[in-house]
C-alpha cells in the first residue's frame, strides 16, 4: 500500500529533532513518504550515541513498546527507566547502534511498517560482527505532517 498522505520532509524533521541530515542513509528511497519514515532510525542512532535514555524514550508514542533484552517495556515511562540503568553498564554504555533499510510498507495512510538490519557497536567497534547482527522490527505512525513517533520496535537475533 502507499500513503496517500503527506509524512513531511525528512531534512526538515530532521533538523525539527536536531538530528543532522544523512541523505545517504535514505538515498535508495526516491519516495518523500519513505525519506519521512527512515528519519526514526536516524533519530534513534543519535540519542543511543549519547546514551540519552529519555531522548529514546521521546521517540515513542506515549503508549509505545519496545523489546529490549527479552524485557517487553512498555509506555515511555518504562522504555526511560529501562534505559538509563542499561546504559549505566556493558554492553549498552558507551555503545552505538546502526543500520540498513531493507523494506517500508505503508499499512495505513498512518501506520508504517519499516524493518532494518543492524546492531550495536560495543567497545569501540567500528564495523559490526556477524554474531552482533539483528533484524529491526519498527512500527512507525504519523500524527500529523512531519510529526513522526515510534510505536512498537523490536530487535531479534540474525545469528545464533
């Protein structure tokens, strides 16, 4: 399905959350919609950078979940308490995540269904092992025009 709706303009939603543009992470996508979208990843990359639990957290709907380390956190209440303690402590201090876009599917003129391939760099690590790699499972919904919000991620093993 395609949105038939307008989700706003990455640069400018990227600059609205003081994030810096990256074209190249969304240069494969021609589609302003799926520009729109990729900026969730891009918004997350930044505060997990700098370890900022309640940046992550803001990220989400109100409501929203995430699956981290088998815990299943949910409302931002949850996802911030969560993250200020794991970013305290290995693997999560210090680390950064990354990744790639493998797909975006409008579910609804609201709802975007986008799913990744990463990981997160630990210790210094410039490129990411094989055995480090996760499949991202994110549930992105659009309030309004450029207003953008994390409703459910999920993050599963590549490799055992």
């Amino acid at each position: 399905m395609t949105t038939t709706l307008s989700w706003g303009n990455a640069s400018e939603i990227l600059a609205a959350a003081g994030v810096p543009d990256n074209p190249e992470y969304y240069a494969h996508f021609s589609d302003p919609n799926v520009q729109a979208v990729l900026t969730i990843p891009l918004r997350v990359q930044k505060v997990w950078e700098a370890n900022d639990a309640k940046g992550w957290a803001d990220i989400f709907t109100e409501d929203g979940g995430a699956l981290v380390e088998d815990r299943q956190l949910v409302g931002r209440a949850a996802i911030q308490a969560y993250m200020e303690e794991a970013f305290q402590r290995f693997p999560f201090k210090g680390s950064r995540v990354t990744g790639s876009t493998l797909f975006v599917n409008f579910i609804t003129d609201d709802v975007a269904l986008l799913v990744t391939n990463g990981g997160t760099l630990v210790g210094g690590q410039t490129e990411l092992p094989p055995e480090q790699e996760v499949r991202n499972t994110w549930v992105i919904v659009r309030r309004a025009e450029g207003e953008l919000s994390l409703f459910s991620h999920q993050s599963s093993p590549i490799k055992g």
